[in-house]
C-alpha cells in the first residue's frame, strides 16, 4: 500500500525536461471519478487533453493541472 502512494505521489514530480503523463486509471483515482466517466469525457470532447497512443490513453500532468486550475472555483458558488 504504501509502494502505491510512493508511486501515486511520484508521478507528479517533474525533472528538468521530463513531461510526465498519467494513465486513465490513475487520472481516475486522482479525482475520484470512474474510468468510465473519463471515457465518456473524451467521447464527448469535455475534460482535459490526451493522447491517444494505440490503443493507451495518456494525459499529460501539464494538461491535468490546467484543466484543474481553469476550473477553481473561489467560496461561494
């Protein structure tokens, strides 16, 4: 259990030069949605940027985090 947070927590390090990507399970995990919802996201062109590398899935953390950013939302409503 704790190798997987090790490993969840890494995938959002960068170093210089390295563009690091997630796979939909772990995009999934990270905001708590299933699998099935990012697929019907992509079908219907909402949610962030991927790649489509055969038949993988990548998203790219830069395009995570700006999709993230777009969408905070301050107090309120």
């Amino acid at each position: 259990m704790l190798a997987m947070m090790r490993n969840h927590l890494s995938a959002g390090r960068q170093h210089a030069g390295a563009t690091w990507h997630l796979n939909q399970r772990e995009l999934a995990a990270r905001w708590g949605v299933s699998v099935r919802t990012l697929e019907r996201w992509r079908w219907l062109n909402e949610g962030p940027g991927f790649l489509k590398l055969g038949a993988r899935v990548a998203y790219r953390l830069e395009d995570v985090e700006a999709y993230e950013a777009a969408r905070l939302r301050q107090g309120g409503r």
